[in-house]
C-alpha cells in the first residue's frame, strides 16, 4: 500500500510536468488548430539556453524561468508569423511537414553545435528529498506542482477575465465569426502560439535540474505530450491537465508493476486506443477526427 | 498525362512491336536513359565510396517512392513508415540465423508479416485525420521500437544484431559492394513500376478521389477503407523488402536505426521535396538531398554531425513556404512538354463509349421505397416517418421549406445517414429488396447521388472527375476514360475536360455533379438541387438532360428550389415540411394544396387569399 501511494505521488510529480508542456501544445492546437511537431524542440532549446545562462552567468535555473518565458514567446511568435502563417490556407500535410522540418532542423542544430553529449544543469537544493507523512518527494518536483497548478489557474484567469483572453477564445471558436466582430485573427494566432511556447519555457526552466539536456530531449517529452493532449481531448486546457495526470500516474505504476523500459509502451497503447476509440479525449472536451 | 499502351492486351506476335513502340515514346526513353545513370556513373567511376552514395540513393528513393503510395497517392500521412522497413530487416536476419533461411527468400516472408500488420495499424488508423494519423503512426513505431529493446533474447535488443556474414549471391553479402547496387537498383526499378502502374490505374485514381473528398469517392461507389487498405499494404511490402536488403547491405541492426523516426521523416520528406503524389517526385527528391548528406558525411566527418540533418529541416521548411507542390509537381508539367517535343511516338487519340445502355424493367415497379424513416440529431426531428416510393421511370420531385429535412431524406437513401429508425429499401436487378449498409454500396446497387454543395475532386481535371465515376462500372483506365467522355459530351462538359475542376464556374461544377454520377451508370438517380445558381439557358439545358437521362430508362428523384422547371419536369410531387410528407401527387394538384401553400408562405396568406 505504501509503495502504491508512493508511487501515486511520484505519479502526479511527473503529470505536473507533462501537464506546463501539454497546456503549452493545447494551447496552439486549440487556437491555431496547428499540430507544432517542434513543440519539444522549442522545450531542448529552452533547456539549453537555461544550461548557458547557469554556467556563463551562473542563474540558478529558477531564475532563468523568467527570461526563458520571455525568449520562448518570441520565438514561438516568430515561428507563427513567418512560418505558419503563410501555411494557413495550405494543405494539412503542408503543415504537418513545415512544423516536422523545424523540427529536425532545430534537433540537428543542436547536435552540430553542442554533440551529443549530455549536459546537466546545477541547481543547489532543488534534488533535496522532502518528506510528507511518511513520503518523500523531491523540491523540485514540488516546485513543478506547484507552478503547474499556478499556470492554469493563471491562464483560466487570462482566458475568462481580460478582453485580450476573450478574443482569443473567440477565435479558437470560430475564425470568421471572430474576425467580423473586429478580432485581428493573425496577431491572435502570433499571441497564441507564442504563450504555448511560453509555457515550454517555464517547463524548460524547471526541468533542467532533474534532466540532463541532448538534443533528443524534446522529442522524449513531446511524443508524451501529445498523449497527454490526445486523452486531454485535443483543444481543452484542463483536458490535458488532467491528462497529464493520469500519463504521470500510468508512467509511475507501470514503471513499477510492469517494466521500467515498457512505461512507454503502455502509454502509446492507451493513446493509440483513445484516437480510435474515444478520440474526442477521456472527458468528451474536443473532437480528434476533425 | 498518361502513356497508353498497354502490353498485356497485345496478341503474342504484337508483343515485341508494342514493346518498341513503348520504347519509341519520349517520354519512355528519357526516363529510362535517366534512370540507367544511377547504374552507370557508379560503375565508370569505381570509387567504393560512391557506390555506397548510390546504393544509398537506391534504398531511400525506394523507400520513398514506396512512402508515396500511401502518403502521396492515398494522403494518408504515414511518419512511423520505418516500422515495416525493421520488420522487413529483422526477419530476414533473423531467419539466417535461426534456420539459415537465405534471405533471397526471408525478404519475402519479411514483407507477408509487414502486410499484416500494416492491415492491424492501418485498420484503424484510416479514419483519423491529418496530424492525428501522423501521431498515431508515430506511437505504432514507437512501440514497436520499444519492444524490439525489451524482447533483446530474440532481437538483441539495444546490443544489436549480426547478420551471419556468408559471403555470395546466396546470402546477398558481398566483398565488391559493386553486387549490392545491382539488386538496389533492380528493387527501386521494381518500386517505380509498382508506383507508375498505380498511379496510372483504377486504383491510382480511386486514391487520388478518396485523398480529396471522401464523400465524393464513397458516392461513387469506392469503399475508402479498402483502397486505402490495397494502399498500405503495397506500400508496407515494398518498403519491408527494402529493409531487408538494407540489413544485407549493413550486416549490423539496432533498434534504433531499424524504426528511426528520424529516417520516417526523411522518407517522407523526399517526397514532398520531390513532389508529393507523383510518380518521379520521390526519386528526384532523394537525388538531390541524399548526395548531399552523404557527402557532407564524407568529407568532414564527425564534426559534421547533423550538419545533413539540419539542411534537410531547412529545405523542407523552405519547400513548403515556397514550392508547396515539390520539384515534380511544380515543374513536372513544362519538363514533360519539352520531353514530348522529341522525336517518337505519341499518345493514342482518345475514344469515345458508345451511348448509354439502356435499363430494363417494368415501368412504373417499385425500385425504391423508405419505410417509416426517423431521424434524430440530438433534440431535432429531421425527418418524421417518411415513407415514400421510387416507381421505375418516373421523375419524382421533393420540395419544401429550407431546413425541411430533404437532403436529409436523400442523405438517408444514399447511404451517408443511418437512419435512427425506419427502413430504405432498393430493388436490385432481379427484383430483390435489399439494404446496404454503407454510401458506396448504395452506389455500387444503382443509387447515385449529386451532392447540393458541389464536391468536386479539385485538382483533377474534368475529364479525370468523371473517370472517378466510370470506375465503377470499368476496371481499365482506357475504358473508363472512353465511357467519361460520352458523358461529358451528354452534359456538355467536352470544352473543358481538360481543365481542373478548381477552375471551373458553379454551373459547370454542377454539370460535373451530374457527369460523375451518371458515370456510375445508375439505375436511380438522387440529384440535390441541381439546378441551384443556375441562369436560365443553364436551367433550361439541365431541365432537357434530366428528361433525356430518364428516357434511358432511370428513375430520377429531384430536390429543387426552382419551382418553375421543377413542376414542368416531374410526373410527381412529394412536399416535406419539419420532416413530414404533408402532400404527394400530381404537380397541379400539389400546388393547390392548401397544406402546401401555408408551409412555404405561411397561414397569414393562406387566410389573407381565402384560399
């Protein structure tokens, strides 16, 4: 019984990372209705930004959230409005093979610059065990919950309260009908994918102490987050929350019950089920076949 | 576009003057005298390391002329296609190592387990769309990569694998890697003939229907599932025995290289490079990228690690911001008129299908009747019992309101709405009553339907649009193409059938609505407001084909706004209002209907005219 609640809660430590990187890909899948192949390598560009800026400046990696944020919507931004924008009107495959294309180039631009070493990132106290009732978790790992839960608190608040939040929405919902209400569709679609990648920066930040940075990295976490955003029933923030969720705790347990090196087999297998069974999400918030 | 002659319809002493007279087509030579160059520059030059240059040429323009099937032809984008290439590689080493199987042999029992479980992951992947087939081909690969780790007794998991290193053309290991390129190119010449004959049959052009509208393809009368199927299971088995050559080739296998995603995109990416959905386009493209790559390995080395890999990303980035249609697909079309300005023989002139046969039968028989038909979207009742009978001959017109619920009855008699209660019923040609259970058996039976908001298949040209119909009733292309213009004689879409369907004016794109049914040759016709949008010469020449089309003995039912041509068209009225059939019979008496009259300009005037 201690195992399994132990291993719950390491569950729901991971799911809170899965979850900063898959509000981040539902974010610009439900407003742009584009699938960002690059949305991990945006993640291993972040971390390697935070690896610099702790060893040539020596930010703790905290501390380098806030400028990773700032970084990561520029560059999200940018992404939007020189490369999918122009693909709007195009082809679905048009698309897919743009995002996939920075994708690869962006994996192998690391590879040529940095190797294929690993990097790690110091972060003094951040690994220290913290035990609650008998169960330990890492610091970090309840710094990620905690931010987790922050930023879709954050995000619900921007999204219901200010008018900014609004017209997106508005968007998201129904392109031309935004439009003739005045919304200016194309810098929505700038800001919206541009706050998805925000959300990997703060993710790149906080991962960076617990995973050493390759250039493989983004692909590790993306393919997770897509089977998040997939449960999480594609266009809802709160879908791929709780999501995130459930993938930390499946992770967890059948790393355990199972094999450590089939967690990801049982995962994908649930994805794969979910597309084809169910592929509106586990709680019926979008549709996958459109 | 298509080079007409075939080989096989020829008499056995014609056979060797087809054969030339093939070979005396531009367009013949000069793709095969560019093709022989991958054979020929390796040999003049004899450098091992341009050998391995162009084996690797061969391989991956193999593997992507094989990807196109699926990815270009049917759409359907696969980027965990490296899964068959694995499983093609490691049952082929496996069976030399476990049962000296030869691998001449293995590559085929590789490709038999490819074609099966391309049918388990295609099954249901085909109905998701876009990104989300990607993703989903993306986790098959990944689990299969997964487990071949996991199960490392029977694979050698991350460790790898040696393939016995048995030298000779019995085990395809050789020390003059000059062997390898032979049975390279020879895979790769067999990979284009696979393509090149798809693309230019039944099948080829049912992908293309299925790619750009499903309901369209499934209206007439192709199963999307099984196309897609025939499909992927081609492609799975061409692309597994590249694998298991590939492994011959590498002696070495691990997991990681066998199911690379990374290799998955490349395949891909050559092709839209090259020009998605095209014959050439894949080769062209893996020309151009890999020398590069390869190079780039070459002659700097490791320090050059992912130096390829970041050119390709780029290029395709660019290629899809600027020549979205690939090198192939963008130039394809001015290169091939320059090729046909050389001396040789032309394409054959088009022929023309004798008129309609005509449909036998009693007149005035039943052929199509619905029974209690309900239909329910959520709260709304779209249509209420509707029990109405088809007679064999006539002209049935159904009006009504907007939101009546009429394309909703016919959606229901074509197969593309289950009903929620209620039967339809169609006569087959023994009499027999039957109901299909999907759109393209009702098709298949002698339904055929025009679709109210045009469905045209946009980047085909007129002509093709039309074929896509005829398929159903002809296996051949030359049939099919012949049978496509008598009917775009009959509809008077001749003048244009050489244009793409994107092009053309809403008037001639409802003429096409009709010409792509009425190529199904069908016994009962559905055509849903066909005469929308129309002026009125348009109106008046659709008003004398409808007539014409029934007095070749099929039956039309017709949905119409246009009361004037529809009253003097029909033998018979059905008015439907919220659902129901509130009047049928003669045109005159139905427009005196009082019931009639209320649903389309409400009571007030009803009472106001004292009527």
């Amino acid at each position: 019984m201690d195992v399994l609640v132990q291993l719950i809660l390491n569950g729901i430590m991971l799911g809170s990372m899965y979850a900063i990187i898959s509000v981040g890909l539902t974010l610009i899948f439900g407003i742009v209705r584009v699938v960002n192949f690059a949305h991990g390598e945006f993640l291993m560009v972040g971390m390697y930004a935070v690896y610099l800026l702790s060893l040539h400046l020596g930010l703790h990696p905290y501390v380098s959230a806030v400028p990773m944020v700032l970084m990561l919507f520029a560059v999200g931004a940018l992404v939007q409005r020189f490369i999918i924008q122009p693909l709007l009107g195009a082809d679905e495959h048009i698309q897919i093979f743009a995002t996939v294309g920075l994708s690869t180039a962006l994996i192998n631009l690391a590879l040529l610059v940095f190797g294929a070493d690993l990097y790690s990132v110091q972060a003094p106290g951040v690994r220290q065990p913290l035990s609650i009732g008998g169960y330990t978790v890492l610091h970090a790992q309840v710094v990620m919950l905690a931010s987790a839960l922050v930023l879709v608190a954050g995000l619900h608040l921007f999204m219901q309260r200010t008018p900014l939040g609004r017209a997106i929405r508005a968007t998201a919902q129904n392109r031309n009908a935004a439009q003739l209400m005045g919304v200016r569709v194309d810098r929505i679609y700038v800001i919206a994918f541009g706050l998805g990648a925000a959300c990997v920066g703060l993710a790149s930040a906080l991962i960076s102490p617990l995973f050493p940075v390759t250039p493989t990295i983004g692909t590790y976490f993306v393919l997770t987050a897509f089977v998040v955003v997939v449960l999480g029933g594609m266009r809802s923030m709160y879908g791929a929350f709780l999501g995130a969720m459930i993938i930390g705790i499946v992770d967890s347990l059948s790393g355990y019950y199972i094999a450590p090196d089939l967690k990801e087999v049982v995962y994908f297998a649930i994805f794969i089920l979910i597309l084809i069974f169910k592929p509106t999400g586990l709680f019926g918030f979008g549709r996958g076949t459109e | 576009m298509t080079v007409r002659v075939s080989l096989s319809e020829a008499p056995p002493a014609g056979r060797l003057a087809a054969l030339m007279a093939w070979l005396g087509n531009p367009r013949v030579y000069t793709s095969l005298a560019a093709l022989s160059l991958i054979l020929v520059i390796p040999i003049v030059v004899d450098s091992p390391f341009i050998v391995h240059v162009f084996v690797t040429i061969c391989v991956f323009a193999g593997l992507s002329t094989a990807w196109n099937i699926v990815g270009g032809y049917a759409g359907q984008l696969s980027l965990g296609h490296m899964v068959f290439y694995g499983i093609g590689a490691y049952t082929t080493a496996l069976l030399i190592q476990h049962f000296g199987l030869t691998p001449w042999l293995g590559m085929w029992v590789g490709a038999a387990v490819s074609v099966a479980v391309s049918v388990f992951i295609g099954y249901p992947c085909f109905r998701l769309r876009g990104p989300f087939f990607a993703l989903a081909t993306i986790a098959f690969l990944e689990v299969v990569r997964l487990l071949a780790i996991h199960f490392h007794g029977f694979t050698g998991g991350s460790a790898g694998l040696i393939v016995p290193l048995k030298l000779g053309w019995a085990w395809m290991i050789f020390q003059d890697k000059i062997n390898y390129l032979y049975i390279a190119f020879g895979l790769l010449l067999a990979t284009l003939a696979v393509s090149y004959a798809i693309r230019t049959s039944r099948l080829g052009y049912c992908l293309t229907a299925v790619r750009e509208r499903e309901d369209a393809a499934s209206a007439a009368g192709i199963s999307n599932t099984d196309v897609k199927l025939k499909a992927v299971m081609i492609s799975a088995g061409l692309t597994s025995l590249f694998g298991s050559f590939h492994a011959m080739y590498l002696t070495f296998l691990e997991p990681e290289t066998m199911f690379s995603l990374a290799n998955s995109v490349s395949i891909a990416m050559f092709a839209l490079i090259g020009g998605l959905g095209t014959v050439a386009g894949p080769l062209l493209g893996t020309v151009l990228v890999v020398p590069i790559a390869e190079l780039a390995r070459g002659w700097l080395g490791a320090s050059a690690n992912g130096l390829h890999g970041f050119v390709y990303g780029v290029v395709l980035v660019l290629i899809t911001l600027t020549l979205p249609g690939g090198l192939a697909g963008t130039f394809g079309p001015r290169v091939t008129a320059l090729i046909d300005r050389l001396p040789g023989r032309r394409v054959a002139p088009d022929r023309e299908a004798p008129a309609l046969r005509h449909i036998e039968g009693t007149p005035g028989e039943p052929v199509l009747e619905t029974r209690d038909l309900v239909m329910k979207f959520g709260g709304l009742t779209a249509t209420d019992h509707v029990s109405i009978t088809l007679r064999r001959g006539e002209i049935l017109g159904v009006i009504g309101p907007n939101g009546a619920g009429k394309t909703t009855l016919f959606n229901q008699i074509s197969g593309f709405l289950k009903p929620t209660s209620g039967t339809v019923v169609i006569y087959d040609a023994e009499g027999r009553p039957v109901t299909p259970a999907r759109a393209d058996e009702y098709a298949r039976l002698g339904v055929g339907r025009t679709f109210q908001i045009v469905q045209p298949f946009g980047k085909l040209t007129v002509i093709e649009n039309i074929m896509i119909g005829a398929f159903m009733r002809h296996t051949s292309v030359d049939d099919a193409r012949a049978a496509a213009l008598r009917i775009a004689r009959l509809v008077g879409l001749l003048h244009v059938k050489d244009v793409e369907a994107r092009n053309l004016p809403i008037g001639d794109l409802k003429r096409l609505e009709v010409a792509r049914t009425l190529a199904t040759e069908p016994s009962i016709l559905l055509l849903d407001e066909v005469m929308a949008g129309q002026n009125q010469t348009d109106t008046q020449k659709m008003v004398e084909l409808i007539r014409t089309i029934r007095d070749t003995g099929v039956t039309v039912i017709a949905i119409e706004h246009n009361m004037q041509a529809i009253m003097s068209l029909s033998d018979r009225i059905v008015v439907i209002d919220s659902g129901k059939v509130i009047a049928q019979g003669d045109p005159r008496e139905v427009v005196r209907n009082r019931r009639v009259i209320e649903a389309y300009l409400g009571e007030d005037f009803v009472d106001a005219q004292g009527l």
